[in-house]
C-alpha cells in the first residue's frame, strides 16, 4: 500500500503578527511544495526520511519515542530542529481525525521543496501533506475544512502556539484574505503579482518573535495596540488595491507595512538589506514575510523581476516563486 499528498508553503503578503491579534492577513499559497509519500514498512516502527535536509528518524510506534541517528531525541533535547520536524510528522500521524492510527510499521519520505525556517509554511505543508497521505492510506474520507483544522491542531500541539493561517493556505491554495471570523476567503487579483523571495542563512523562531512582540504589547498598550490596529487597516486597503488593479498603491502598502513591522522590532539587519536592494533594483514593494528575526523577505517586483532576482542573488539566497491556485492534493 502506498499514499501520495503533497501541499504548498505560502507566503504572508500583509498582516504577519497583527493576524495573532485578531487583525485580517493576506497570504498566497507558493508554487514549493513539501510531498509526502507513505508506504507499509518491514518492521514495526515508523522511519522517515527527508533527504533535503539530511534527516533519518525513527518514531516508535508503542512509546512515541523519536530517535534520529541512533540518539534519543524528546526530553533531552525538546528544540533540536530535526526532532521538531518529526514531531510534526509524528503528531500529524496519531490523529483520531483519521479514523486509524499507526498499528504496523511505515516507510514515510518527505520531499521537500520549500527552503526551512523561512517563513514560507514548511512545516504546515508538512504536516498537511502527512494528513492528507495517512488520510489515503487508511482510506478516511476527510473534508478540507476538517484537515486544514487539524493540522492547526497539529502545531499547536508542537509549537504551543500557532495562527491557523498556514494550513489553511497549504489546504486551499490560492490567493487568501484571511480573518478568524470566516477563515480563509478567496480573492481574485486583477493583476499579475511577480514576487521574488530573498532568504537569508539565519532562521526566523516564529514561538519567540511573538512572544517579543506580545512583551511590547503588555509592556507599551497605547503604542503597540494601536500599530496592530494599523496593520489591519493596511491589509484591508491591500485587499481593496489587489482586487482592483492598483500595481503602485499595492507596493506603497507593502512598504508601509514593512515600517510598521520594523516598529514591532522583528526586522533584522539582514532582512533589511535584502529589502531595500529589492527596492532599488526596481521593486515596487518589499517586506519580511512571516515572523522576521531571519528567515525571508518578499518583493513585488511587476516588469523588473530579473533585476530583482539578481540583485538579491549577489547578497543572499533569492528565487522566485509563482502562486499555486491547487491547494493539497492526494
């Protein structure tokens, strides 16, 4: 028996940390994808593979155990970024919302195209690709309501706290306008959105920024609430600009909302150069997407995406991404 998913990473165009407060978002689904394959297995553990980044692990099927390289991880080491990866796995695994839990021993590969710690999605598009696959391999019928939920369950369980905004972007694809109230809305853009993702060698830590943030909130109400509020304001009108057409008005937002998350103090010095040389190399906006402290910045860049793209290229890692209309796929 073999079972195939696969999901999109996503990339946050306006709203990243004021979505935590309740505020609307606008993300799109990347055309990067994580593609998990699930097969029986010989034995009677779980082994997972994930040669992109050069991780083997073991799940242990009766204690929940995860070894990686013949070393216990869990309690030792709670952070260790390849345990966190297959805590995603695991957690996405043993599910009642799947009808069966693992009973026999599985062969589990996950090729994975979307760059880690970047702010992209990869682990939502991990852990939806692995409910969808187990979904298939059990034969469980599972509604994109009920799985994009369940992987939110999912990183909550391994992260402690999470927006549902990613899975419900690597669940439904496409271009999202997101709000607690009704989930993820589809919008239709009446434009072409070029974009060009520079990413630097430094991972974001989604957990800490925003607890920092939350910090500055608790400690200056008056000036941070308002910011969030700001925030908000800024992706409703990028909502309006994006639905309409307006190439220039939608880079002039990006840009305010990169100020405003400069404000938050989430921006590093790395980030900020890779937005500033997009700007001067023709984009009309740019800002970090996801929590920033690392990871990725976007530029949309309509007529100059070589220039971009190179111009990124000769400072740090760049390429360019394309929006996926497919959501999860099995």
């Amino acid at each position: 028996m073999t079972a195939r998913a696969s999901a999109p990473g996503k990339a946050i165009l306006f709203g990243e940390h004021s979505v935590v407060y309740g505020k609307p978002a606008i993300a799109v689904a990347v055309d990067k994808r994580a593609n998990v394959t699930i097969r029986e297995g010989n034995d009677d553990s779980i082994h997972v593979k994930i040669p992109e980044l050069d991780v083997y692990g073991v799940i242990d099927i009766e204690t929940g155990l995860i070894s990686l390289e013949n070393d216990i991880l869990g309690q030792e080491n709670p952070d260790t970024f390849d345990a966190g990866i297959l805590k995603f796995i695991k957690s996405a695994l043993f599910r009642t919302e799947l009808g069966s839990s693992p009973d026999h021993g599985m062969d589990i590969t996950v090729d994975l195209e979307i760059p880690i710690g970047a702010g992209l999605g990869s682990s939502a598009a991990i852990t939806v690709a692995t409910l969808a696959a187990a979904a298939r391999y059990y034969h469980h019928d599972l509604s994109l309501e009920t799985l994009a939920l369940t992987a939110h369950q999912v990183e909550l369980e391994v992260q402690g706290a999470a927006s549902p905004l990613d899975t419900t972007v690597s669940t439904h694809g496409g271009f999202l306008y997101f709000t607690h109230e009704s989930g993820g809305v589809k919008i239709k853009p009446a434009l072409e959105m070029p974009l060009v993702v520079g990413y630097t060698s430094q991972p974001g830590n989604t957990g800490l920024l925003v607890q920092q943030v939350r910090k500055l909130c608790n400690d200056h109400p008056t000036i941070i609430k308002p910011i969030i509020g700001l925030m908000g304001n800024v992706t409703n009108h990028a909502r309006e600009s994006i639905t309409h057409g307006e190439e220039e008005r939608v880079g002039e937002l990006m840009n305010i909302n990169q100020g405003l998350l400069d404000a938050l103090g989430v921006n590093t010095d790395e980030l900020s150069r890779l937005i500033y040389h997009a700007r001067s190399a023709g984009a009309l906006g740019s800002k970090l997407t996801g929590a920033g402290g690392g990871g990725s910045m976007i530029a949309y860049c309509p007529g100059k995406t070589r220039e971009v793209l190179e111009e990124l290229q000769s400072i740090d890692n760049a390429f360019l991404v394309g929006m996926s209309r497919k959501g999860v796929t099995w």
